[in-house]
DNA sequence: ATGCCGGGTCCTACCCGA
C-alpha cells in the first residue's frame, strides 16, 4: 500500500504532472493541497483513464485540498471538526480506505495577517490534535498527511533559510508538533532516516533548489499499528527538477500489505 | 533580502505563499 502526498500550487497549473507522476509511481492515494481551485473545477476526468477516481475540497483562488485513488473510499470529512463553523477555508479532507482512516491536511502557514494569522495556525493545530485523540481512541489504524507547514526541528530547514521567528519554526508550532507524536503517532520519513536533511520544499526564489537550501515541511504520522508496517518513506526530489515544477514534492509512504 | 519566483484574481497591480 502506497500513500503519498503533494503540496501541486496550483491543479490547473501541475495536472500533467500529477498525470505523468501518478503513471509512473502507481500510488493507491495520493493527497493533494493548495489545488486552487473550486470544487467543481477539480480534474476529476483526468485520473480517470489511469484507474483513479478522485475528491476535491476546493474554495477560489487559495488553498484546497483533493484525494486520488485507485482503491476504493468514501469521504467522511472536509472540515477539520472544532473550528469555528463559519471557517471557510479549504484544508481538510477524511476518508476511510482499505480499512484505515486517511487524512489529507494544508494547514495554515501562519506567517500572513501578523499575530492573528499566527494563532488561526495555532488554533488549527490544537483541533488537529483533539481529532487526532478522538480517532486514536477509536482503534482504527490512522494516517494523517499533507502539507503541515512546520519544520519539526533544525535538522529539517537548511540554515538560514528561514528567519528565526518564522511561523514554521516558532517554539509554539514546533512544540504543537511534537504533541502530534506524544499522542503515539509516528512521522513516518524520520523513522526511515531518523537524521539528515530530506527536505520536501524549495522556495522559486534566490536558487533555492540548485542550493539545496530546503525545508522538510510535508509529513505523514502514522498510528502505531500502521507503524509497524512501514516499510519505505521518501520525498521524490526528482520531481523538483521538472519543467514547471511546484515548489513541493511529493513524498510517499509504503505499508507492507 | 519578507517579496528575489510563481500562483491567484475584480485584468493588472496587488495579495499570498514558506
């Protein structure tokens, strides 16, 4: 079983990619964020033909989130539960697939609108881990991916590529972070390659990529019985170097069957 | 050197990303 995500920026700017790449690598899932797109407008019949059918939850112009599949599912959420019911905002999809609950996140980058910016991200992290709690407890195995925005530790941004007050390296986001893992959940790329840079994003600017100045902000925590299945967990750096690329790349997770 | 690139939109200058 191969679960994987990516961060496109934009669906209607990277849907070949994501044709070519889905080809190539025959993911079972694959989650998508910041489609940029409104529900309706998600290329539902482009995936088609290869055997995936496909879920968007979109909104205009920013954010967004979809789910790819070859095997089957069914949707259960597409708003992170606890937020305020007037959050508009597009970042959060749940299924039940093979068994398993999956869940494909974008959270809030925190860094836009000054310190309220910064606690909707705290806000959402908070909720993140009470649905986190929730799902645990109810002993079915449990993914969670996607784009989290948050370098965990300084071994996951190349130095001085972030300002030292950056909304994805504030003690506060760091240490939401870690409270994901005290509830027993595994980030899965760390646990393959426990040290290390194996970064995920490179900003278009300055060179970023050609000086591999990265950041490891797109992860997957796995719940202890799919740990123990976890097999392989690698971002596709290669797809960094594609014409046109999006500035995330996918990383994918394989389970032992 | 928080705006260097690249996406979006009230179509064109401005907002957002990480």
């Amino acid at each position: 079983m191969k679960i994987a995500t990516w961060n496109v920026n934009s669906i209607r700017q990277r849907e070949a990619h994501v044709h070519r790449w889905l080809q190539s690598c025959q993911p079972d899932v694959l989650f998508l964020q910041e489609i940029k797109c409104e529900t309706a407008a998600f290329p539902v019949k482009t995936f088609e033909p290869l055997g995936y059918r496909s879920q968007a939850v979109g909104q205009k112009s920013y954010n967004g989130v979809a789910v790819i599949a070859r095997v089957p599912f069914t949707v259960t959420h597409t708003e992170l539960p606890g937020l305020p019911a007037d959050d508009a905002q597009a970042r959060y999809i749940e299924i039940q697939a093979a068994g398993m609950t999956l869940i494909g996140i974008y959270l809030p980058n925190g860094n836009s609108r000054g310190e309220e910016g910064f606690a909707y991200k705290l806000a959402w992290m908070d909720c993140l881990a009470a649905r986190a709690k929730t799902l645990l407890a109810q002993d079915i195995p449990l993914l969670i991916t996607g784009d989290f925005n948050v370098c965990p530790t300084e071994e996951d941004l190349a130095p001085g590529a972030l300002s030292s007050n950056d909304a994805l390296i504030r003690p506060e986001s760091r240490q939401r972070f870690r409270t994901l893992l005290w509830l027993g959940l595994t980030d899965a790329v760390r646990a393959i390659h426990p040290h290390g840079t194996v970064y995920t994003f490179w900003d278009y600017q300055a060179g970023a990529w050609q000086r591999d100045l990265g950041l490891r902000i797109d992860h997957t925590l796995l719940s202890p019985t799919l740990a123990e299945k976890l097999i392989a967990a690698d971002p596709d750096r290669e797809e960094r170097a594609q014409p046109q690329p999006s500035d995330h790349v996918p990383v994918t997770v394989t389970l032992d069957d």
